[in-house]
C-alpha cells in the first residue's frame, strides 16, 4: 500500500475557517473519488496552524488514476478555487510512504 500524507499550514487564526470550507466543498468530492482518508488531523502541539490528512492507495498507479479523475470532477475544480480566493492556505508538505514489513500499517 501507499500512504499519501499531506500537511497544510494555514495563516495563524484561519485553519477552522479553511477546514469548514473544505468539509462543505472539498470533502465530498475527494472522498467520492479516493476514498475515506485513514486519518484527518489538526495539529495540537509542534508547528500550529496546520492539519494533516493521509490517504491510501494500492499502488502509485492507483494514486495516480484516482487523483486524475478527482483533478477532472468540476466540484473539485470549485473547491479548489474557492479555496484559493479564500487565501488560507499558505504551505504543502506532501510525502508518499510505504510500512515496513514488520509493523505494517491498517487501513
């Protein structure tokens, strides 16, 4: 399996603001095309003002068909331009991981 693990940084006092704007608009679509994420969480300690979602695929190859057609869905093009005017967003950290054999990861 490969997990996709994203982590966004928000501008200080908007990450609540950004994660209702995806929940209303982002959520949705991203789950009809990915699948449920095996994690969403907010940051309580360490560098604040961010969240992290992991998402699992087969394969890259997997990966790769199922965000194609998530980039082609027109209510993901929507999110993604709300989510520019809104302007909360201000880093991406993305990190395709794979488990090791003696302690693999659950889905």
């Amino acid at each position: 399996m490969l997990y996709d693990v994203r982590t966004y940084t928000c501008r200080p006092g908007t990450v609540q603001k950004q994660l209702a704007l995806y929940a209303e608009h982002g959520y949705p679509v991203q789950v009809k095309h990915l699948g449920e994420p095996l994690a969403y969480l907010l940051a309580e300690t360490g560098p604040l003002n961010s969240y992290t979602h992991i998402w699992v695929y087969d394969s890259a190859a997997d990966r790769e068909t199922k965000r194609k057609a998530m980039q082609a869905d027109p209510a993901w093009q929507n999110y993604l331009k709300l989510s520019a005017e809104a302007g909360y967003q201000v880093s991406q950290e993305n990190k395709l991981m794979t488990s090791v054999p003696f302690a693999p990861a659950k889905r």
